[in-house]
C-alpha cells in the first residue's frame, strides 16, 4: 500500500484535505494529518514542547512517505520538509496553482531540481499524476 505526505500552510487546509481525503478513499495512507493540529489558532496555546513533538511527526511523515506532495503556497515548514523529502530521495510533487515558479522574485532554487515533479494544473489534475505514475509503475 502507497503511503503520502502533504507538506503546506493552514492557508491551504481545504486543499490539503481534498488531497489527503481523495487519496485516502483510494487506499494511500495518510503518513500525517497535521490539519488538526491547532497552530493556526490561539498562539497562546503553543508551547516549544508542542512544537517539537509536532516537527517530529512532520520529519517522520515525509521520510515514510513514499509520495510528499507539496502544496504552495506553503508555510515556513513546508519548505523545511521539501528538503527532507529532497535529500532522503523521495517522489515529491509540488504543486503549483500560479506561474510562481517563474517569477524570479517568489521561486526557489530548489523548485527547478531535476528530481522534483510539477503540476501546475488544479487538484484533480495533481491527484491523476500522483495515482497514474503509481499504476504506471505497478504495471511494470
């Protein structure tokens, strides 16, 4: 079984669980579920010990996961684990909903290594590349 990561902001919570749900319903596992985590509520709340535990998870996520994808725009950890999945060579896909990638001022040097995947379509057409290179790779 396909397990997956989704590395993004509370900015995109909705999407994060489209993707997540979406993948899930077709027998991926879910290495994470940071969505229910409450950072983007009261600050108050957070503690370093909270915040550790929760980097930790994160860590461990993206280097189980066979898949991370990479949902821009991202917040300070998502670029953090866009690395992880990097250096432990896992299939990573970013998904871009913009030409960001483009623009000198926004992109990363990272987002035009060879090894990382692009979309830069919508959901559903990220989730057909995720699903059809795995069923390409079964087939052979």
């Amino acid at each position: 079984m396909k397990s997956f990561y989704v590395a993004s902001s509370f900015r995109n919570i909705a999407n994060v669980r489209y993707v997540a749900q979406t993948l899930e319903s077709m027998g991926y596992v879910n290495m994470y579920d940071w969505t229910h985590e409450r950072l983007g509520g009261d600050a108050a709340a957070i503690t370093i010990g909270a915040l550790r535990s929760i980097g930790e998870r994160e860590r461990d996520a993206v280097t189980g996961a066979d898949v991370v994808v990479v949902l821009l725009p991202g917040g300070k950890s998502t670029h953090v684990e866009l690395g992880i999945a990097i250096a432990r060579g896992r299939r990573t896909i970013l998904h871009l909903p913009d030409d960001v990638i483009n623009n000198l001022e926004a992109t990363s040097t990272f987002y035009h290594l060879p090894e990382l995947e692009k979309c830069h379509g919508n959901l559903d057409d990220l989730l057909a590349m995720i699903v059809g290179q795995e069923e390409t790779a079964a087939a052979v």
